[in-house]
C-alpha cells in the first residue's frame, strides 16, 4: 500500500465544509502526516486512520492553515497516554510554539517528541522502506516541499518454478530479497532462476504553498503523483504571484515539466464554490490531473 | 434575545462527534463567545452564527481544549478583512501564545485586538445592557467563570391605555423609558397610567473547568441559567476531584445552593459515549437540569 488520504483541502479560511490542508501518506509500515490544518484530529476520526501509525508529522510551513492542528493533536495523543516516539518535522520556530503552549498548560507529554528542524534540502527520514527528502519551494514565509520515495527491490518469486526446484516456501522471503538456494545435496539454483524483478519503487512528492518556481520540477523529478497547490483559477494569476501561490495552469505546468505519472491539485481558495474549473483547467495543460478532495483516497 | 447556543460540549478529545468547548452568548446586540475549543470556527460557521457580532471573547484557562481553535479564528477574521475592534478577555500569559503564532506567520491583523489581561474578580465590561464579570473557579491551572447580567429597566407600554390617552406610537420608546406623557393641552399622562413594569433582567454564569467548590454558589446566585462542567458521572468523584473536574451531582449541587432558576451541564469526558445519565444523575439533585448539546440553542 503506498496511499494518500486527503483530509483538508481548502487555502486559508475553512470554507464550503472543505478544511484546511493535511494528508495522510499511508504505506503498509506506517502513516506519515503532512501539514496539520486546524481540525485534523477530527478528520482523522471521521476517516477512520489510526493515530497509533503515525510516527512523523511533516509541517511545510507556518501559516496557520498548514499547522494550527497540530498542537491538539499532540496533546490529544498524549491524553490518549501514547507511549512510542513520535518525529515532527518543521520549521524550526515551531518548537518554540509547542513548548510555550504545553508549558503554560502545565501539560508533559505523555511519549517522546523528537523535534527535527527543517533549515536545508536533505533527506530527513531514512530506513530500508522508505526515504523522505525535503525541499525548498517558494513562498512568503519560510517553506518546504516533501518527496517520499519507496525503498523496495524485493524480487517477486516465481512459485511454480520454485517448486520444480523443490525450494521450501520458508525460504522464499530469501528468495525475495535476492539469495541464491542451495539443495540438500549440495547443488545452488540461481536467484534469477526462480524470480522476476519486483515493481518499481513508488514515489509521491508534496508542493506545500509556492509561487510558481520551475526549480521545483527538477526536484521532483519522474515522481508517480505529485501534489501541487492551485489556489486559483487562471485567470487569476497576477493575484497567485502577489501571493505566492500558483494557478492550474501553473501546477500542470510543474508536473509536466516533471514528467509526474499523475497530478493531483488542491488549497483551494475559499472564494470558488465550485471546483470544476480546476480539473478543466488543469487537465487541459497535463491530462493525468485529478483534484485533491476531501475524504479521497489516492492510490499510487 | 438572550440566548445561548452550545458549538462543543465535550472535555480534552474530541470525541463522538463532540467538539471541544466553546459557547456563544447571543443577545439582541451582539454575540459573546466563550471558549474557543479547535474547530470553533466551523463550528460557528455551521451553526450560522455571524463573526461579525463578536465583538468580545472570553478564555476560561489555558487547556488546549478551551483554547486551541482562538489563533484560526482571529487569523480567519482579519483575512474576510475584519475591521471592527475585537476584545480578547484571558489569562494574560495567552498574549504572547498569539503574538508568537502571528509573528511566525508574519501575519498583522486587520483589526485592532485588545487584549484584557483576567487578574482579578471584577466586571469586565460594562455598558447600558450588560455586564459581565470574571470570577475564580478552582482548576489544575489559573481559570475563570463568568457572569452576564442583562442591564435592561424598560418598561411595558400598555397599547390599549396609551390608545384612550391618544399618545402616538412616536412616543412609545419614551414611555419604555419612563417618560410621562405632556398632550396638546397641557395635561400630563403619568407614565405609571400607561405602562407596567419590564422582564427583570436574565442572567447567565459559565463555570468552566473546577473541582467542586461551593464559594461558587455564591458568586453565581439567583442567576437564571447556569453552566456547570460535569465530566464525569457521580461514581468517579475521586477521580473528577483529582482532575480538579466534578461530577453531575456537584453540578446539581451547586446549582441548588446558587438558587439557579436551570442548569446546564456539559464537559462530558470522551469515556462516555451517551449522555442519558447525566441527566438522570444530575436530575435528581437539581430538577431543572439539561444536557448542554452541541448545536443546540438554551433561551433565558
């Protein structure tokens, strides 16, 4: 599983029942949090993931709609008496945020929290299933992009010609991970014999508030989806640039350039009702795009 | 109008689809908004209560679950380019929580905030149809209650005897007032002839988070409606006095030792799914008892 939830949305102002920004990646291991819009914790109650799978929260930025969730959610946890770590990945001035505000609750968490501070482009989150990078993308305040990439080249095991070679399923996870089979009596069937190469590694890359900046295409490079904020509609764009957003237009125009598999568009802006436009707009730029709703799950 | 409409009646975590707490005050005038637990804003927004006839918002403590939505809705107000003054009524350390936040986003407000620092029990604001005061409850950190009193002496007009004595409905508000009434030919219409005295001025009091304690009878006396927090059910009394939190029959309690004409229950903890309990614990003390519901509106 490799799945992106959308939780909130919309930019600025909760607007139309649609929520600020905040996305859950999931994977088979665990859930990573992106952004956490005022309301998360009770949108990830109502589409039911599990807190208990977060392990990194990602914040791209401090403008209220990208955090101000956050601190309920931390808290809330620790009422919930959550024991294991917790990583929260941020601009550095958030620690400041949080600690202020459990101090004068007289709150202590009840789990661990590693606070990492975002200050260059690098890799943040590194094991053998995954490995997450930030970025820099443009906007008024200090903000970042993520690109999360899976690490798996874990062969597939062909099972009916493991079985000529009598090869016990007990050994298959070596098979998989590319080991050679030795018999009993002594003779060694190639791995390549009795596998095939596993799917790719997939990947999603995330493009929090950002003018419209061609860098970033480069630094999300063949990405499987990408997210890109389209806060406004075309003909808009002067306003997108004074306020370092970007238009449809200009989100397909990244994930074009990037040669993205699929592009997904969201923070709205609170004055469209109706978000047709979007897709039609979008589409017409880089056909593969669909728009970040609320309560959809996207399968990469 | 004097009535007041619950947007979350839950303690801590949301929970069941309850919201953290926060209530608004509604009067003919303007809205007072007390708590302001994450969410408010939609909350506010679902319910169909106007930002623009707030004009005051009150902080009983700062536990996140009274707090926590406050900073989105003050950035919310000031980007729908709110000018009207707003006046923030709270524990004075909640200035530098929200001049932070601001700061980090390099946001200024379109409105001018004025911060009222809660220090001592006294009246808090004060004009010709309310008076509102602070006053202590006891709670793990520094919290306030407080109490609305209606400033109101305008009496009844008699139509039907203002007819006989011909006064023109233009005089009505002058009889309200108390004016005699001076006709065409000299003679005065005294007022008692043509008018009764008005409804005595209704009352509310909020008792936010507090252990039990029966000073606050005092401070709340006669008072037509009150709030009182009831997070747990009477058999977790050790447990509700160790949280500084009380139980339904302290509620009830307190709301016979005040004289209260009702009492509004409400803090309920996330371990209870229903709520019928309450009422029927609290009930039994205080007969004229309601369950405090999200989204509903209480007329006093």
């Amino acid at each position: 599983m490799f799945a992106l939830t959308i939780l909130g949305n919309n930019s600025a102002i909760p607007a139309f029942d649609r929520n600020p920004t905040a996305q859950v990646l999931q994977t088979m291991e665990e859930s990573f949090l992106i952004d956490c819009g005022e309301g998360t914790q009770m949108q990830l109650a109502k589409y039911k993931i599990k807190r208990s799978r977060i392990n990194h929260i990602f914040i791209s930025h401090l403008h209220g709609d990208h955090y101000f969730g956050l601190i309920g959610l931390l808290t809330s946890m620790s009422l919930l008496n959550r024991t294991q770590d917790l990583h929260l990945h941020a601009p550095p001035e958030l620690e400041q945020v949080i600690n202020l505000q459990l101090d004068l609750a007289d709150t202590h968490l009840s789990y661990t929290l590693h606070f990492h501070p975002l200050t260059e482009e690098t890799v943040i989150v590194q094991n053998n299933k995954i490995l997450i990078e930030c970025f820099r993308v443009q906007h008024r305040i200090d903000c970042w992009g993520f690109l999360f990439r899976e690490r798996r080249n874990l062969r597939r095991v062909n099972a009916e010609r493991a079985r000529i070679y009598e090869i016990p399923a007990a050994f298959y996870e070596k098979l998989q991970q590319g080991f050679d089979y030795a018999n009993k009596k002594g003779s060694i069937v190639p791995n390549e014999e009795v596998t095939i190469p596993g799917p790719r590694p997939r990947s999603y890359a995330y493009c929090a508030d950002t003018i419209y900046d061609e860098r970033i295409a480069e630094k999300v490079k063949d990405v499987d989806l990408l997210y890109h904020e389209a806060t406004y509609l075309k003909d808009l764009h002067e306003r997108a640039a004074a306020r370092y957003h970007s238009t449809t237009i200009q989100a397909a125009e990244i994930a074009k350039k990037a040669g993205a598999r699929k592009l997904l568009i969201g923070h709205f802006s609170s004055k469209y009702e109706k978000l047709d436009d979007f897709l039609t707009e979008a589409s017409a730029v880089f056909e593969n795009t669909e728009l970040a709703l609320q309560g959809s799950c996207y399968m990469i």
